[in-house]
C-alpha cells in the first residue's frame, strides 16, 4: 500500500467561470482519522465527491492508494457516506445490504449486517423501503450501507444530520471500530464534538484549503465560523 491513501494534486473543480474547489493539495496517511471543516459552501462537498470518483475535476488529480479514484481498485478500497442518501426504490434494507456486500464480495455480511442493524435500531425494519422513511432513518440506512463493505478509505459527508442519540451513538462506535481495524477516515462535519477523536483538522473556506493542523492545536469553531 502506498504511504498516501489519498492523495490529491492541483485538484480543482469549476462550474462554468465560477471556481467551487481549488486548487487543492492535500495528502491523507493510511490509518489517520481527519476531520474536514469549513462553512456552507466551502466546498467540502465537491471535494468528498471527487475523492469518491463521482465528480470529474476540471484539472488536477486524485488518488486512492495511488490508482485513480475512477479505477476499479480504487473504488474497491473506497466507501462513501454521502450527505444525501439514495436507495433503490424496490429493494428493502435488507436487500440494500446484501446487493452493496455482494457487489465487493464480502464474506460472512449476513452476520455483520445483522451486527450494524441492531446497532444502529434498525432490526424491526430490515424488511422495509428505506425510500419511505423519515430523514433519521435514511441515515442510519445509509450508515449501515457504508459499512457492510470492506474498505480501506471512508469519506463521510456531514453524517450527523437528522440522526438522534442512539444513531450517533451508534456512528461513533463504526468510525472507531473503523480506524482501529486500520481504515482511513475523512468525515466532514460541522458536529465539533467529532474533532476530539480525530488527529488532524483541515479547514476548507472558498474551495482552498486555510488550514491544516493537529486536532488538538486548532481552533476549529473560530475556523468554521469567521
């Protein structure tokens, strides 16, 4: 594996003559646990969803491991929590799980989808649409989606939202487990309480990167908010 699990150069995106992200350099260990911060429309967004592949940069590169993040190996080592959940409007929970598991050739998922259904309360539903619920349980849906996979690298965009105690309660013991299973983790959030756990802080404010530092040195509130 290389020393860089992600690793973006001059990366940049732009919508017409309007710059949303960069140009962007940043490069992420393998095993570290950074957090992403930045106000409404800093661009973290679009910079998670290139670093997923699911955003084509208007110039720059990105890398997973040092493949392309379109290559079948990267997205292979990838798994991505959006803002946004979308399901399939005819599959149930269940059914989400065991398409997304099989589709990365998971061994054993049936036993860990039952493990982050219970963990997360989502036992009684599993036979449901997720298209029907309420915002909180489309999240934690999408939670277990995420982590019913193998990966390597997590990208989590703003994963707190419409979420109650036992739901981020829950998050917090995946993203743990996670990193102590040696994952990578980079979760934009504005939920500062998460900054505690993670060892790095970077700060995105009009699609550039304003700071890059230690969680524990850094004034993240005054980042997000000035």
């Amino acid at each position: 594996m290389s020393a860089d699990i992600l690793a973006a150069a001059g990366l940049a995106k732009s919508y017409g003559d309007a710059p949303a992200v960069g140009p962007v350099d940043l490069h992420v260990a393998a095993g570290e646990r950074v957090v992403l911060v930045g106000h409404n429309g800093s661009g973290k967004t679009t910079l998670l969803r290139m670093a997923a592949g699911l955003l084509e940069p208007s110039a720059g590169r990105v890398t997973v491991d040092g493949r392309d993040v379109g290559s079948v190996e990267a997205r292979a080592l990838t798994s991505y929590l959006a803002d946004q959940p979308v399901f399939y409007d005819d599959l149930s929970v269940w059914e989400h799980l065991e398409f997304i598991a099989r589709l990365h050739d998971t061994e054993a998922w049936d036993e860990d989808a039952a493990d982050l259904l219970d963990l997360l309360g989502l036992t009684e539903r599993a036979d449901d649409l997720p298209t029907t619920f309420s915002r909180g349980l489309r999240q934690k849906a999408a939670i277990a989606l995420a982590f019913v996979r193998p990966f390597e690298l997590l990208l989590v965009d703003e994963p707190f939202v419409g979420l109650d105690l036992e739901g981020r309660t829950a998050l917090l013991t995946l993203f743990d487990r996670a990193h102590a299973n040696g994952a990578t983790l980079v979760v934009a959030t504005h939920e500062l309480t998460t900054v505690a756990a993670s060892g790095r802080v970077v700060a995105l404010r009009d699609g550039v990167v304003v700071h890059d530092g230690p969680a524990g040195d850094t004034d993240v509130e005054a980042l997000v908010t000035r």
